[in-house]
C-alpha cells in the first residue's frame, strides 16, 4: 500500500496510572441478550485486513465495523438502549419480562403514554435515544449546541424527535436536558453529573456487547485474542467499556486509546493524575472525540485500565478513512481514528517508545475499532477521493 507522507503531530503516553492487578467485574450476559431482541439485530462485522496487516508490519490486523449498528451509523445506540431498557424497569419498579421484541415490549408498557425519553447530545447518541423512542412509542426531544451541523439535526429530527437547539456548548445543552425529567419523561444521558450516574453507567454496560460478538467470532474462526486494541477516546465512556471488558479476565494485551491532538483530555488527565480539563475550542474533524474533560463514571477505568494513550492530528484521521476504503470499510473521521492512531504509531518519532514494546511485531493481532460510518458525503468524497457507494455499503448518510 502507498501511503503519502502525512505531518506527524502526534504526542504518546505509557499511562504512569496504568494498575496491571486492577480486575473489573466480568460483564452482564443480559446486555447482549437484550440487544438481540431489537430489531433486525445482526453482530457487526469483524474484517480480517490482511492489506493493513502487511503495512503495519503485524500478523494480523482485525477491524470491528460499527458503521452500521441496528440501523444508524454508529455504536451509540448499544448503549442508549440498554440505558433506556433499565431506566424503563426502574420507573415501573419491576422488569417486564418475559417480551420477545421491542414490538412486544413496547405494547407491555404502553400503558405509560403519553411518555418521553429525553438527551442532549452532540451528534450520536441523540439520535440513537430518539430511535429508542419511536421504536416505544414514546416522544422525544433532544437538545444540542448551538452550531450543531444542520445534518446532525436533521437526522434526530428523522428519528421523529423535536430537536431545541441550546444557546451554548454541550454542557449547557446537557444541563437544559436535566430540566425534562419528570414522571412522563426519563433523561437518558451518557454523561452524569452530581446525583445522576446510574444511566451513564449502564451507557456504558451496554457497549459490551461489541466484545462478546468479538470474542464470539474469534472463537468461530480460530483466531486468539488480540495483543492489542486501539480505541477511540472522547469523554472515555467507551474506552471504560473496552477497560471493563478485557481487565475483568487475566488478559495480557495491551489498551491503546486514541484522541484529537486539542482535545486529549485523557492523557492530559493521565499524566497530571488528576482529571484535568484540555479547554477548547476543539476543532477537530473527528467530532465525536472534541471532548475537554474525561467522564467521571469512566475515570476509574480508564485511567487504570489504559496501557497507552497517543493524541493525533486530523491528518491521521484522514489517512485512517483512505486506508480503510481500501479495505472496503465506509468510516467517517472519528470512527477512523484508532487506524489514524496506528498509523501514528508506526511512523511518528514520538511513538519510539511504543514500537520499543513490541506490539507492532509479526505474531501480533491488532485489533482497530472503528466507531461510526460515514457522517458526511462531501467530506467523505473530499478526503477519500470517491463517494462512499463506491466503497462499501453504507447507511443513513447525511446529504
Ligand atoms: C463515533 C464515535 N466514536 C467514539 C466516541 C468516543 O466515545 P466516548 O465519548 O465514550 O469516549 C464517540 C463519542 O461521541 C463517537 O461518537
């Protein structure tokens, strides 16, 4: 593969906070079996990319394709309907099981309406909570900050959702969200604040079933557990899900977590021991990981959990998307970046230290998370030179 050369910006960390005996509990089997009751549940695909695999000098690099997850183009919705799921139970004080479907589920508790479930959000999740709703029956609104691309809204607003744009960032958007929540409406937010983390925990519970399907088919096809998994990092709730999954058993491969290089809240927070806030503005075109404060419901496992942390600018992401459509995966720029990441680590100056461990030997598995398809169909043309029909199967792409 004949890669251009690309500006090397990026900064590494060997997590000082890294605990090698720090165990999690093992994961809730009734997540996963949650999320095969949804409709038209298919595990995502695990791609074999021997092309990326003789470029980075490894045995074997494996990509999770979340650009298409129970029908919206990102893993967001793992986690907003598990959240939605449990938020449900605890306000009927009892779980209605037995149901078959979320038809079935939604039939069960229809009694409830009218009722709203309610987020603020910057993109994803809003849509995958206002997704959540319609498959219920219920109403929805969401709220974003202001500048929020008209795409993103127009998404949610398809999810049938009223969409309120806030005067602010995310966090005033955050903080205009806690106001719905009465007995007609539930908030499900991926970020806590002071008396409210049970849903962002179980945000977070319900990313786990992205490893059970990888471990499910690296069982079916043979193949050992990865020596490595490179994950990218926003707030951290889903490096504290990857953290939670592979620290709970005696597994010896390393975590490696990927963010902007202006917003790296994660390393930053790593190497002062503290979390510690990267103010912005973030400009990033990986929009997912412009975050300036890791999430305290994450904090605890990610900063013991992650073996390296490496900040990249926007060209690696760029490089992540081409390199991927050359292995038939439709990624857009935040879900490219932990390929950006590993081009990183194999090129730049500042990633010695990490090539000195020996991940990026021949007899490595690497294993490449990528987070979301692709958001935008201009810039996908712009940055990998054919529109993204051409490459892969995509979905729900904004026009
Ligand atoms: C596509 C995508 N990937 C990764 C992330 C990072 O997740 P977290 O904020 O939990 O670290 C996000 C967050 O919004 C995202 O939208």
């Amino acid at each position: 593969m004949n890669t251009p050369p690309v500006a090397s910006e990026s900064v590494l960390l060997h997590n000082p906070l890294f605990d090698p005996a720090k165990r999690w509990p093992a994961p809730d089997p009734a997540v996963w079996a949650f999320h095969r009751r949804m409709p038209a549940y298919l595990a995502t695909t695990l791609f074999d990319c021997p092309g990326l695999a003789q470029r980075y000098g490894v045995g074997r690099v494996l990509v999770k394709a979340e650009t298409q997850r129970l029908g919206l183009p990102s893993f967001k919705i793992l986690g907003a309907s598990w959240a939605t799921y449990r938020a449900l139970c605890d306000h009927l004080g009892f779980d209605p099981e037995p149901w078959l479907n979320i038809n079935d589920l939604a039939r069960r508790i229809s009694y409830l309406k009218p009722f709203g479930l309610a987020a603020a959000t910057d993109g994803n999740h809003g849509r995958a909570v206002a997704f959540m709703a319609r498959l219920l029956g219920f109403h929805c609104h969401i709220f974003v900050p202001a500048g929020t691309v008209p795409a993103r809204i127009h998404a949610i607003q398809n999810e049938g959702a009223d969409v309120t744009v806030v005067d602010g960032d995310y966090d005033a958007a955050v903080a205009r969200s806690a106001e719905e929540a009465s007995n007609r409406c539930l908030v499900i937010s991926d970020t806590s604040w002071p008396g409210y983390d049970v849903t962002p925990r179980r945000v977070v519970e319900g990313y786990t079933t992205i490893f059970m399907e990888i471990d499910q088919a690296l069982r079916a096809a043979g193949v050992g557990e990865p020596d490595a998994v490179i994950v990218p990092v926003g707030v951290g709730a889903f490096m504290s899900a990857t953290v939670g999954y592979y620290r709970s058993r005696p597994w010896k491969g390393a975590l490696i977590g990927v963010e902007p290089a202006d917003a790296n809240c994660v390393q930053v927070s790593a190497r002062a021991g503290e979390m510690t806030p990267v103010p912005g503005p973030h400009r990033s075109i990986m929009v997912g990981l412009n975050c300036g404060l890791p999430s305290p419901v994450a904090w605890p496992k990610v900063s013991t959990g992650v073996d390296w942390m490496i900040a990249i600018g926007d060209e690696r992401a760029r490089q992540g998307m081409r390199e991927l459509a050359e292995a038939g995966v439709v990624a857009g720029e935040t879900g490219a970046a932990a390929l950006g990441a590993l081009a990183a680590l194999h090129d730049d100056a500042a990633a010695e230290e990490f090539r000195a461990s020996g991940l990026l030997g021949p007899d490595k598995t690497l294993l490449v998370l990528v987070t979301e398809g692709a958001t935008d169909r201009g810039n996908y043309q712009a940055i990998v030179g054919r529109p993204p029909e051409e490459v892969g199967t995509i979905l729900s792409l904004a026009r």
